[in-house]
C-alpha cells in the first residue's frame, strides 16, 4: 500500500502571532495543528524550557495548545517557540512578545540576548560538528510549497524556501511515506532552496506531500497538496438490492472537461486500494464522489466476487480432478 507505516507529523493551521501587551495584563500566544494525536508540546523562551507556573500558564485542548503569561513586565520580553510532536515527528514554530511603550533601546537594556553561536567546523568523516552547548537556530519555512493542479503525463516541482542554523535536513513525504530519490522524483537542497520534483504524474499521485526541515535545534514540517487531473471525475451513483444468484447492475456517470476521451476512465476502486481507510471519504469527495455509502458497498461488492471466484476456480479444478480419476477407474475395470 502506499500510505502506510507512521502517522503523518503534525502540522500548523494557525501558528504563534507576534504580540504585544501593556506591562502589568495578561498575554496569550496561542496555535493549533492538524495530525493525528497523541500530541506532546513543549514551549521554550529564548530557547529554554518553560513549565507552568504562577507565572506561566501552558494548556491543550485538543489540537489547540495555549500559553498564557500573567503580570507582563519586561522580563518576559523575547522570543517564544511551540514545537508540537506525534509518532511522526513534529513541527515548530515561533513569535515575539513585546510591552507597549517600550522603545527597542529600553528592552535591549533590559533584556540581555544570548551569545552568538560559533559556525559550525567541519569534522574529517562527517558534514559538520555541533559546538557544545550551543543550538543555533530552529528551521523555518520563508517560503511554503505551494498546492499544485496539474494535468497527467507533466512533470511538477514543488518549492519551499527555507532558513535555520546549518546543517539542515531535508525530508519529503507523500503521506506518512517518505520518499526516496530516483527515476520517479529528485530531492534537492541548495542554499536555502528546498525542492521535490516529480516526473510524469498521474492520478495515483494525487495526494498530500510533507516538507520536513530539521537541524540540531528542532525540525519544523508543512504540507501541501496535489491533485492530478486529465482524467475525468468518476460519479458512482450506487443503489446495490442484490438477489443471491442474480446478475447486479452499477450505473454511473463521468464528468470533466471536454472533450471527455476514453482514456479519460479512472479506476476510483483501484485508487482507494493504496489508502489508508480513515481517508476514503477525503479521496473519494476529491474525484467526484458523492455517494460514499454507494463505494463502500462497491468495495464489500468486489470482494465477494474475487471470494466467488476464487471458489468456482477450486470448485472448477476439483471437478477436473473428479474426471479425471473416474475415466482412469473406467479404463482399469474394462
């Protein structure tokens, strides 16, 4: 199957906005992601570790995850990050908090930034050695891969720019599976420039694709989608009152962009077969598909023909085999 193994990282659909507050009230940063849970979240300011407090208040609904930092003086100034992480790895993201009526020469007085990280030296059988005790900076996107909507047989590049302390690495996934460079998709890194490309695409590849960017400092994901079309949307129009022994007829419909070819026909059953099953309804809606209980029972449908079959072909051999002795059996008594 093609999604299968570790449930897909987590991403953001509302990420930490930077915000600023008057000194004595309440600030709330607050994000959430979309993945699959159990979700476990750290948050770190100026790169340590917080824990709730008194004075720090960290809570999670859901998928929606809160800080809440009470009584705001300027030693609560700086640079707050969320990393969020499942089975499937995790993501990251970061804002600033401020107070009102504070100029940027009071607050550097007041807040002292830690020290710069030493580059990176490179080390004899490795790229690059981390200085200890010093991360640098966390992955982020400057720029995410943008969705794409293409028709079959093209070749489609998907582009994120990204920045962060090296040395990053770069992962892309389709689904939970990651891919793996060759004659079906290239993976490239090149300064700041992260790229997916894949060669002659067709249906089967419509789905979601991960970018995952990671360093010694934390890893950071998003993800986009592609849909290929070329090939008409298939309409199952299913309403399935069998009779055991009688023939069963399925009605459907297709509909795209004219002209409509035959080489337009897709094979929705086909498809589904490399889902994971939790997202049949989102692939089938994606093609066209509005009668999802009607699919369903196509599936059920399918499998028991293959079993019926699979049965007279025994049933087919075993006859055979009947003959066969019977005639032999004959042939000794003459």
């Amino acid at each position: 199957a093609i999604f299968c193994g570790k449930a897909p990282p987590p991403t953001f659909v509302r990420e930490l906005r930077p915000t600023e507050v008057v000194k004595g009230l309440e600030a709330t940063l607050e994000c959430e992601v979309t993945g699959t849970p159990p979700f476990e979240v750290k948050w770190l300011k100026n790169n340590k570790e917080m824990f709730s407090s008194k004075k720090y208040a960290i809570s999670t609904k859901e998928s929606i995850f809160t800080l809440n930092v009470t009584n705001c003086d300027v030693s609560d100034v700086g640079e707050y990050q969320c990393i969020i992480s499942n089975e499937g790895g995790s993501c990251s993201c970061s804002t600033r908090l401020s107070l009102k009526g504070h100029s940027s020469e009071r607050l550097a007085a007041c807040c002292t930034p830690s020290p710069p990280c030493p580059p990176l030296l490179p080390k004899q059988g490795a790229t690059a050695v981390a200085v200890s005790g010093c991360q640098g900076k966390p992955p982020s996107f400057m720029k995410k891969p943008e969705p794409l909507n293409v028709f079959s047989g093209t070749n489609i590049t998907f582009t994120s720019i990204i920045k962060g302390s090296p040395p990053l690495e770069v992962k892309w996934f389709r689904g939970s599976v990651e891919l793996v460079p060759g004659h079906k998709c290239n993976i490239t890194l090149q300064d700041s420039l992260a790229e997916l490309e894949l060669f002659d695409v067709h249906p089967l590849l419509s789905g979601d694709y991960t970018c995952q960017v990671s360093n010694e400092a934390g890893k950071i994901s998003c993800t986009t989608h592609l849909f290929v079309k070329g090939l008409s949307r298939l309409l199952f129009l299913i309403d399935v009152h069998e009779t055991v022994g009688l023939p069963v007829t399925f009605d459907c419909g297709i509909a795209g962009s004219e002209p409509i070819e035959e080489d337009q026909t897709i094979d929705i059953l086909e498809l589904l077969k490399n889902v994971d099953p939790k997202e049949y309804e989102k692939y089938a809606r994606m093609y066209g598909i509005t009668d999802f209980r009607g699919l369903l029972q196509a599936f059920e449908l399918l499998k028991q023909t293959r079993e019926e079959e699979s049965h007279r072909l025994d049933k087919k051999q075993t006859n055979k085999q009947t003959k066969y002795l019977l005639h032999n059996a004959l042939l000794y008594h003459h």
